[in-house]
C-alpha cells in the first residue's frame, strides 16, 4: 500500500470507530432508570407502569445490567449524524467529519497559520478526528483546543437560547471521560489542550493565539455567540468556521447571523448535511 493510500485507509477506518459505525449495537438505545413525575399520573399507560420501569431499571443497574431498546442500525442516519450512537465517540456522522477532513486538509495545503479548536466535544471524537489528520500528516506544530464544560449543555437563558438539554445524562462526559477516549486512539500529548468550564468563562481569556479551523457544536444561541465572540478575530484569513448545528438548530443559525449581521460580514455560508455548514474567513 503506498502512503497516500494508507493515510486514507486509517483516517477511513478512524471515521468508521469513531461515529461507531462498525458496530451494530451502537443504535441500540440504552434505557436510563429515571423517577416518573407527577404528571405522568395523566399518562395513558400510567403511573404505575412508569414506576415499575424505574424500579425495575434502577434494581438490574445495581447488579450491573443494562436494559436496552433494540433499534436497526441505518448506514444512512449515522452517516448524516441522524442518532446519538450509544458508544462510540462522536455524534456528527460520516459527511461531517468528511468535511472537517477537507477542511483540515485545505488549510495545511493552503498554509493557514493556527490551530484547530472545537467548541463543543461531548466525548471528544471530533476532535480526536484532528488530531488524527495532524499526525497522519506529519503536523507537529499545531494544536487541538478541545473545549466544553464536560457536564454538558447549560440550562437555556430565555427560550429563544435554545431547548434545554441541561439535564439529559447522555451529553454529561467528564474531562477524564475524553481524555481517557483520546488516549485510546494514542492521541493525547501535548498537541492536545483542554478548555474546561461554560464558553463564556474559559474562551476569552484562553491561551490561544490563532486558529485556522474554528468548529462551533455548542448548539445553542449563547453557546454559538459566547464562542463567536471570543474566537472569530483569532481565525486567520482563510481559516474556516464550521457551524455543527446550522440547520439543525434555529438558534444557533441565528447567533450565526447576528453575529456576522453585527460584523457586517457576508461570508458564502456552505451546507456539509441536513445540520452542519461552514465558511472560509475572508482570505
Ligand atoms: C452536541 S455535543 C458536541 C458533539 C461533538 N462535537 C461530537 O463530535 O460528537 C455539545 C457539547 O457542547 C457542550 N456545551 C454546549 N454549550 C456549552 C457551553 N456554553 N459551555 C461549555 N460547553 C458547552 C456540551 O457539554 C456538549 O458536550
């Protein structure tokens, strides 16, 4: 196999294990022993039905047993990131991660001065993705900015910031979590930084110089701004901005626009699939 020819194989096959598509059972949904409210007492199936789902639930996790719905896995849903794998490392599915390889690629091509830094790393695999591409490439003076608060999405500010995801147990992975995923992959060394904490707080005064690739998935409204603000003037010219959920999420489309609308820039914004887009910064 010659070079080029092995570089696509691994960075293929990094695509396949990180969104998880090698393995059926990564569609599976796995069942969280959750309180049923009050208000399920209005529920057709009832209260008691939800009650017994709990406490049978929270009883076979005690003993070390996960209780499982059993859905097909559809190549085409996990390649548009469609559904959030059970395991597996990232949820943005197989077209955008193409696009963060072309985009990867073109400013190494291009010579873009920067590093890379995704806002928004749930448990890391997109950015792992970066890493990757850096070594394949023979990089070593970049770096990956791996950003987020590790326990998740923050409560919304108002309604118009975006639905609240704040409590949904999936989206919670620690920084210990990624780290450790990183190193699964022999991935983690001190090309890799982490931001801990909410965006607002540990984006501005981070210490990054310059990006030439700056990959917003905070989905909502503040999440999309907060970085904006602190990030967009670090970008190079002809670095690129990749909104994950662009067209997914209203709100993060919106803090998009507002904060372009506010710049007075009119960037040639580009669909990667049904949620993420992306543009080149002026060059
Ligand atoms: C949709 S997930 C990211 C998916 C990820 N890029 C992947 O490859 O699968 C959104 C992540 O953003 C983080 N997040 C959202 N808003 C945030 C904020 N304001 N500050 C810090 N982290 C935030 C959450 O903790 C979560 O890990």
């Amino acid at each position: 196999m010659s070079g080029t020819a092995s570089t696509e194989a691994y960075l293929d096959l990094m695509k396949r294990a990180l969104s998880a598509s090698l393995y059926d059972e990564s569609a599976w949904i796995y069942l969280e022993p959750k309180r049923p409210p009050l208000s399920s007492l209005r529920k057709p199936t009832g209260y008691a039905w939800d009650l017994l789902r709990y406490v049978t639930l929270s009883a076979l996790r005690k003993r070390s047993i996960l209780g499982a719905r059993v859905r097909p896995y559809q190549e085409e849903v996990r390649a548009e990131g469609r559904d959030w794998p059970c395991f597996g490392y990232t949820m943005i599915g197989r077209k955008r991660l193409d696009n963060v390889q072309a985009c990867v690629e073109e400013v190494l091509r291009s010579d873009i001065p920067g590093d890379f830094l995704e806002a928004g790393a749930w448990r890391g695999g997109t950015s792992m993705f970066m890493r990757a591409l850096l070594k394949v490439h023979g990089v070593e003076d970049r770096k990956v900015w791996v950003a987020d608060s590790f326990e998740g999405l923050p409560v919304p500010k108002d309604a118009s910031d975006g639905a609240d995801f704040s409590g949904v147990d999936i989206l919670k992975v620690s920084l210990d979590q990624v780290r450790a995923n990183f190193a699964r992959f022999n991935l983690l060394d001190d090309q890799v930084e982490f931001l801990p904490g909410w965006f607002s707080e540990s984006l501005p005064n981070a210490p990054v110089k310059q990006l030439a690739i700056l990959r917003l998935d905070g989905d909502m409204y503040s999440s999309t701004m907060d970085t904006l603000l602190a990030m967009h003037d670090r970008v190079s010219p002809g670095g690129y901005i990749i909104a994950d959920d662009y067209h997914s999420w209203e709100s993060c489309r919106r803090a998009v626009h507002d904060f372009l609308d506010e710049r007075q820039l009119k960037p040639d914004i580009k669909t990667i699939d049904w949620a993420g887009a992306y543009w080149q910064k002026e060059p």
